[in-house]
C-alpha cells in the first residue's frame, strides 16, 4: 500500500490536527521521501515509519510537538539535518537498520538539543573501534544508546510508564492487596468448607443414631416376642401339667 493512502487510512475520520500518535508500518513510499504527512499534524507526538523504503527525511513536514520518531529498516544514509529544524522537541530516534555507515553520518544531530536517546543497531556505525564512546562524545546530549546509557545501564520505562506508575501508588501495594485479598477469600473459603463439613457430619450422626434406636427399638420388640412366647409355652405346660393331675386323682376315686 502506499504511504498516502495509508496515512489517509490512519486517520479515521480524524483531521490532521487531532492526531497524536501515527504508525504507518509496512507501507511503501513511491521513491523514498516522506509521502502524505503535512504541516497540518501539529499535534503529532509519535511517527512510526518502519520499513517504508525511505532513504531521505528532507520531505519530512515541520512537526514541532515531536517526540519520538522511529524510521529503522528503511535505507537512510544521511540528510538527516533537517530534524533539528523541523522536529525541535524530538527525544527519541530510532535508525536501526539503515546504511549509517559513519560518525559524520550523525553529526548534524547534535543540533536536536532535546534528543535523549538513539538506536542504530544493525547499522555498519556500531562495528567502528570504540563506536559507543565515540558516539557519546560527538552527542553530549545523549543519555541512551542503543538502550543503555554510558554506564551500560539499561533505559528505564517510558516517562509514560512510570506516571502510570506513580498513579497507580508506590510497587509492592498492588501486591499487598491481592495477598490481602487471597487470604481473605482463603479464609471464607476454609469458613466455608468447615461449616459444610460441619453440618455433614452433624446429619451423618443424626442419621447413625436414628439407625441406632431403631435397631434398639427391633431388638426389644425381639425381645418382647421372645417373652411372651416364652410365657405362653409355660402356661401351656402348666395348663398341661394341671389337667394330667386331675386325671390321676379320677382315677384314684
């Protein structure tokens, strides 16, 4: 696709000046100058033109709220002097993958007073003998390069992150309260269980004792069968006994 028409895409039934962050990755620039952007992105704080075919910035429009612009695998060699003019407040900038093949190549940059950092891996600049102080020194500016500073400390979180950061409170809170939480629900949880187990219990005894009266209950009425059958064999014997008794007086008289 075209830069113009991507640009044009990008937009979103947004005016020019309304856009803020603009990435147009991937497209192509008819012959290799910045096609599509205008004066009119006056509020244009981030541009991503990865891989588009650019090898010159000198079309680049005048954007003066700037900050980050991110032009790596394209072919730029050079002609970068015109970010100084037109991206005044620019921060940071990447040129990973381009043809700066020199320190000459990024003199001009240090008229962009406001640049921080600067990428240019994969660019035949970093196989120079003593390539990061040498860079450093041409750029006082600079406070990273390449994602590390002169000390080789790794650049920290965007300004963006960290005001995310301060809002959300000091690190570990986050933490203390999902702990606080866990336990919290651990323990309704374990109140829960006890509770269940508590009362399951309780109808497994109920329902042992009813089994033991009723199995109380069947073996008096056993034994109660037992007694009067007993008892009516007695008295059977007894009735028995009564009326051999009377015979034998008969027949004595």
């Amino acid at each position: 696709m075209e830069m113009k028409k991507r640009i044009s895409l990008e937009l979103r039934n947004k005016s020019p000046a309304e856009v803020v962050e603009l990435l147009v990755d991937n497209c192509r620039s008819g012959d290799g100058e910045v096609e599509g952007l205008t004066d009119e992105y006056t509020e244009l704080e981030i541009l991503s033109m990865v891989n588009v075919g650019l090898s010159s910035l000198s079309k680049l429009p005048s954007l003066p709220k700037l900050r980050k612009l991110d032009v790596s695998d394209n072919t730029i060699a050079g002609g970068l002097d015109t970010l100084a003019e037109k991206c005044p407040n620019l921060t940071y900038l990447n040129l990973s993958g381009n043809k700066i093949k020199d320190l000459s190549s990024i003199e001009v940059l240090q008229n962009v007073k406001n640049l921080k950092s600067l990428d240019l891996y994969s660019c035949e600049i970093t196989l120079l003998d003593d390539y990061r102080d040498g860079v450093f020194e041409l750029l006082p500016q600079l406070t990273f390069l390449d994602g590390y500073d002169q000390e080789d400390n790794e650049v920290p979180d965007s300004e963006a992150d960290s005001d995310e950061d301060d809002e959300a409170g000091p690190p570990g809170d986050e933490d203390e309260d999902e702990d606080e939480e866990d336990e919290e629900e651990g323990s309704e949880g374990d109140e829960g269980e006890v509770g269940l187990s508590y009362l399951m219990k309780e109808g497994i005894q109920d329902e042992e004792d009813d089994g033991d009266y009723v199995e109380e209950d069947e073996e008096d009425e056993e034994e109660e069968e037992d007694g009067d059958e007993d008892g009516a064999g007695d008295r059977g014997e007894k009735r028995k006994r009564d009326a051999e008794d009377e015979g034998d007086d008969d027949d004595d008289e």
